[in-house]
C-alpha cells in the first residue's frame, strides 16, 4: 500500500477543510478503499478519517427517515423504521457482501463504492476509469459481468452497489457539506453517466462530505422489494436485481417506482417501466409488458448477452413478489 | 536448534546473574545454556502485571520456539518455558535487594529506580549466552523510540546476514522473539506506568509518517507505534505476535481474518489499526477462559468442524459474532449469515452444526 499522511476530524466543517487538498480520500468503514489501496488502484498521499463524525444515526425526519452517513450496513438493514417503510432498502443491504463488511461499511461508502471491473481492479490494464484515455479492456475482453444500460465507448463497468439501487427506486436525496456550504442532491442526480469521462462517478466537488441520506414520506414505499440474481446464493455482487415498489388497490397500479441493479453504469430508474404499470391491472402480463421495455435500450457486449433476458425475469418477479402476483 | 545464532554481530556475553530463590534454589543465567532467553528487568516496583492471562495468549506462540522467558522485577522472579505454565520462581519478599541490585547493575538500570535512568530493559540472548539485542527504558516517556528500536531490533534480527541462509524456521523464530518482546513491554501499559493515549486526534506530520496507537486485545492494552497504512490484521499478527488470526486474501472476501471489535464481527484486512484505536478486540486467543474453552470452540471440536483448519480461527469468530447478532437459527440462515467465511476443505456441514449445537445450548 502507498503510504500515506493519516488525519483524524472530528467535525464537519474540519472534514471539509481536511478534504480539499489534492490527493486526499476520506475513510469511514474502509472496506472499498482499502482493498483498491492494497490493489494500487487507489493511491492517496493522505486520508481523512471521518469516522469521529456524528452521522451514526437513523431516525424520523420531516415524516420520511434520515440515515446518517456513516450509520453502518447491518445497523440499517436492521432499523426498525427502515425495515417497516422502505423494506426494499434492508432488504438490499442484507443481499449485499457479507456480515463482516455490513458491520464495518458505512451508507456514504456504499455510495460512492467503485465498480468491480476486474480491468478496473488490475493496474496493467487499459481502464479509461482509472487511468483516462487509456482505453477500455473489457470492450473485447470477458464481459459477462458488464453493463447493458448507461453504457458509452469509453466504459462499460457496471455500478455495483445494492443499496443504491433501492434509494433509486426509493427516491432518496444525498445529503452534504461543502466548502459552499450544505445542499441536498436528489440521487437521480448523485451518479454520472461515463459518457467521455467515466473517472468522475459522482457530482461530489473536493471536500464535500455526506452528511446524511433521506428517504421520502411515502406511504407504498412500505410495499417495496429488492430482488437480487447472482452466480452463488451468497455474497456476490448482482448480475441483475431490481428495487420495486408499488401502490395497487382493486388489482390495478397507482403508482410504481423501479429501478435496476447489476445492469447498468449507475443506479438505473427505469421510468418506461414505471409508466407502463401505471394504471393497469396489476397481472403477469403487465409485468412482462413492462419490464420488456426496460430493456430496450439495452447494449450488450459478446459475454453479457444473457442479461437481458435475466434482468427482465429479475423485475418479473420483484414486481410480482411486491404485488403478490403469481 | 537453530535459534539466533544467526547474527554474532554483538559479541558481548551477557552478564552473570545469580539470584537467590529460596528453597535453596539459585537462578543462574547458565541454567538455561543451550536454550535462548528473553531476559525481561524491571526495577521499579509494581512495574509487572504479567497475569497467567496476558501470558497465556503468549503460550501458543512459545510453545515450539523453545526460549524461555525470564522476568526479573521487585515484584517476583518467573520463568516460562515455552512447554509449561509460567512459574513463579520467587515472590517479592523472597527476594534479596542486594542480589537484585547486583543483577539489575549488571544489566545498566538504576536500583532503586529513579532519578530519570532506565528502570527496564529487554535482552535477548542466545544459545551461548551472547546478547543478541538489548534495549532500555526509562520511566521519563520514550515509549516511542524504544518500541520503534526494538522493531528495528526485530527487522535486524530477521534480516540475513550475506554469508548465512536462514531457515524457515529460524525466521519464524526469530520475528516470534521480537514480538514477544515487544508484547512484553507492551504489559508494562497495563500498569499504567506508561503515558496512557492522548485523546488529541492522531494527525501523523507528514506521508508515511507513524503515529502512536494504543489497541486493546483481549483485555490488553498495547502501545505500538506504526504506519498508518498497516492494517489491524497485520498489527495482530507481526507486532503483537497473535498468530491466531489468519491472511487468507487480505481483500475482505476469505473472513479468515476475522475479529470482534465491540462485539461485532469485521475482517481485520480491511480495517487500519489506527481505526480501532481504543476500541475492545477480541481475536481467536482472547476466546478461552484460561484453559476452558469457548463454547464455540468446544462446538467445533465436537461437530469435527474443520479439515486443515486454516479457516477455523475465522469461522469461530464470525460464529460468536453471529449468535450475538441473533439473527440465525436454521441450518439455512446460518448459511447465509456465515457466507464471509469461506471453508476451502468444505467443511461447511459441519460448521453449521458447531453453530447450531451453540445455539441451542444457549
């Protein structure tokens, strides 16, 4: 590992400072960082660590919930208030990792967690991720775990996080402090597309700092579902998962949210989707309709073909799981 | 045996020591020819609060390094071989302060201790009674730079002179004796005649630069002072010697590296000891309550729970983490919740009944 100046803050306002200077990285629970520090992926000259900061909290806020930043996995997974209105939410965290790096990861981590592309993970290879204008190994390489949506020709790593999958479907907002002061980012807008510059993942400027995440007051939010396919039973990321939630009364939908995993570059709100349950009964037939068209769009490579058949079986049966639709 | 006499680098031969143990018996540094020693002096008093506890978690490390470790203090003389429990030799009021002052002279430290002088040293000393490595300590801080000279001493001790191959073994024996004598002082913190850690935020000055850090195993507090980058499992197992926690993939996805910090299970690979700092760490030799083992431990042995048993120290942690989780009780749930343990024998089977024998067992 690259060594490094370690700084210890105890305060927003010196986290943000800490966090400007060139070269710098934050740590909460380590478990992303690290590993890509031992891999030489990552190689700041200093690292502040803000697990001092009081974001551990999940309480009501504003009728919806706000999750503070540094707030582990499990701890969140099992909150009450998480469990009972945004199910979708635990839910996607248990399927993610393992109970170890759950106790340690943190919610702003989990956000702002790098792809596992192994050509991004292997400094000798061509990554326009890692090393910009270097060129994409896995365009021709083995694809299979690749991106179908949100894909462009400098990128096609897949964003591997669970967790903000369900925010997606969930309509949360990212909370942060910046040398500008704090604003809310609805998470729609946390993540970029690569587009030419899949380096920068996020909107983050230096020296922003997540303070919290909220989730919104709404109330179908309590009928929500994460569905996760993966090559193991356990700890593996997605090949396709899906966040549903849906509002039906008198078998028809009110209204859905949908989003989708293991798939595409981002968090992926699949919004065609969304408009083409609303309204209509809610049966397997207009499950399939629906989730076909969050495929449309769909760009597979010579490995991953097979995900576009699988992430529409995912959705099928997250949606007909929510609805309890068989 | 091939231990340290690696590096004749330091010719000097250590100094005689008789000591009157009562009983008629009479400590000579002889008695232990043919076998390296640990030679540990403390001068002042109180200094020592080596329990069968802090020791027993050095038994497995001793226990085929074939030194022997000897305590010379105001409060008792011990020995430990690395086959038997620690015995005291002599207790303090047995001790004669004239043979005491003799001894503790002959080693450089002030009797009795102050004015400032060193008042405990460590010498490590060889086969033919050559001294090997040596360092002192006063009781005026400097905790620092003889914790960073005695890892030098370790990294001199483990670098091969030009003209001579190490064995395997005589490099495993060799960093075993460094980080033993650095658990050794590292004990004195528990007594608190150590600085304790500053509550000021750590800041190191520069890249690279150490930091102090006081981490708490098992019970017990270690000062050490170390690179930012090194992370807990590393500290673990090359600083304090506790072995038992092992690098599988050191990436977070084995779960052989797992320890309880407050409580819970985490993978020591992917957490700096810097993190940690003043947090409770329990590892794998912190389980057993002297020589009664855990439950889970029993559990393992009973339900033959393991092959080559690499993974073992890992599963076991990660088990007690997940009964205080109560979150498995099914044979399918604890599948599921043990699934950052991996198990190359395939043992899995039965893991999940050593878990599930704890579980009802209660």
């Amino acid at each position: 590992m690259h060594p490094f100046q370690y700084v210890r803050v105890r305060e927003s306002r010196g986290a943000v400072d800490a966090g400007r200077a060139a070269e710098t990285s934050y740590l909460a629970g380590g478990t992303s960082i690290l590993d890509l520090m031992k891999l030489g992926v990552e190689r700041p000259n200093r690292i502040v660590d803000i697990n001092a900061l009081p974001y551990q909290k999940v309480e009501e806020s504003a009728g919806g919930v706000a999750i503070g930043a540094l707030a582990r996995n499990s701890d969140v997974a099992d909150h009450p208030l998480i469990k009972t209105r945004y199910p979708a939410i635990s839910q996607a965290l248990l399927s993610g990792a393992s109970p170890q790096l759950r106790n340690m990861a943190s919610m702003s981590g989990n956000l702002l967690q790098r792809t596992r592309c192994p050509y991004f993970r292997e400094v000798a290879s061509a990554c326009n991720k890692r090393r910009p204008g270097s060129g994409c190994a896995a365009m021709d390489g083995y694809n299979r775990m690749h991106a179908i949506l949100g894909t462009s020709a400098s990128c096609i790593a897949v964003h591997p996080s669970d967790l903000c999958v369900a925010l997606m479907a969930l309509e949360a907002s990212v909370h942060t402090e910046r040398p500008a002061g704090a604003r809310a980012i609805p998470i729609a807008d946390f993540h970029r597309l690569p587009e030419d510059h899949p380096e920068l993942e996020t909107v983050l400027e230096p020296g922003e700092v997540i303070t919290h995440i909220t989730l919104p007051a709404t109330p179908f939010f309590s009928r929500s579902r994460y569905v996760k396919v993966r090559d193991r039973a356990s700890f593996a990321f997605a090949l396709a998962s899906a966040a549903v939630a849906l509002d039906v009364a008198q078998g028809r939908v009110h209204a859905a949210r949908v989003a989708l995993g293991g798939v595409a570059t981002k968090p992926w709100r699949s919004v065609e989707t969304e408009q083409a349950l609303v309204g209509e009964p809610a049966t397997l037939a207009t499950f399939e309709r629906a989730a076909a068209l969050s495929v449309a769009a769909a760009q597979t490579r010579k490995h991953n073909v097979f995900k576009v058949a699988l992430l529409k079986s995912t959705l099928v049966r997250a949606l007909s799981s929510v609805a309890e639709v068989t | 045996m091939g231990f340290l006499h690696l590096t004749p680098r330091l010719e000097r031969r250590a100094t005689p020591i008789a000591l009157t143990l009562g009983g008629g018996r009479t400590l000579r540094l002889g008695a232990f020819e043919g076998e390296p020693v640990v030679l540990a002096l403390f001068a002042r008093a109180g200094a020592v609060a080596f329990s069968e506890e802090t020791l027993g978690g050095l038994r497995a490390e001793l226990r085929g390094l074939g030194a022997v470790l000897a305590l010379i203090s105001r409060d008792g003389i011990w020995c430990f071989r690395p086959d038997d429990e620690l015995e005291l030799l002599a207790s303090a009021d047995e001790i004669s302060e004239t043979e005491l002052a003799a001894v503790f002279a002959g080693y450089g430290l002030m009797f009795p201790a102050g004015g400032g002088g060193p008042d405990r040293a460590v010498y490590v000393i060889d086969h033919e009674q050559r001294v090997q490595f040596e360092r002192h300590a006063g009781p005026g801080g400097g905790l620092g730079d003889l914790l960073s000279a005695l890892r030098s001493a370790g990294r001199a001790l483990l670098a091969p002179p030009r003209d001579f191959a190490l064995s395997r073994r005589e490099v495993l024996i060799s960093s075993l004796v460094a980080g033993f004598t650095l658990a050794l002082l590292d004990g004195c913190a528990k007594t608190g005649t150590l600085p304790e850690a500053s509550a000021a935020p750590v800041g190191a000055a520069e890249t690279g630069a150490e930091v102090d850090v006081t981490l708490d195993v098992n019970g017990v507090r270690h000062r050490l002072r170390l690179e930012p980058r090194v992370t807990l499992l590393d500290a673990l197992r090359e600083r304090l010697a506790l072995t038992g926690t092992k690098k599988g993939c050191d990436q977070g996805q084995c779960g052989t590296c797992t320890v309880l910090v407050n409580g819970r299970r985490i993978n020591s690979c992917l957490t700096l000891a810097v993190m940690v700092e003043a947090e409770k760490i329990v590892t794998i030799e912190g389980l057993a309550q002297g020589e009664r083992l855990h439950p889970m431990q029993q559990a393992f042995i009973t339900e033959d729970a393991l092959q080559c048993g690499y993974c073992t120290p890992g599963q076991i942690m990660s088990a007690v983490g997940l009964l205080r989780e109560r979150r498995a009780t099914s044979a399918a749930e604890i599948r599921e919740h043990m699934s950052g343990n991996l198990c190359r024998c395939g043992a899995y089977p039965n893991i999940v009944a050593a878990i599930q024998r704890v579980g009802k067992e209660g």
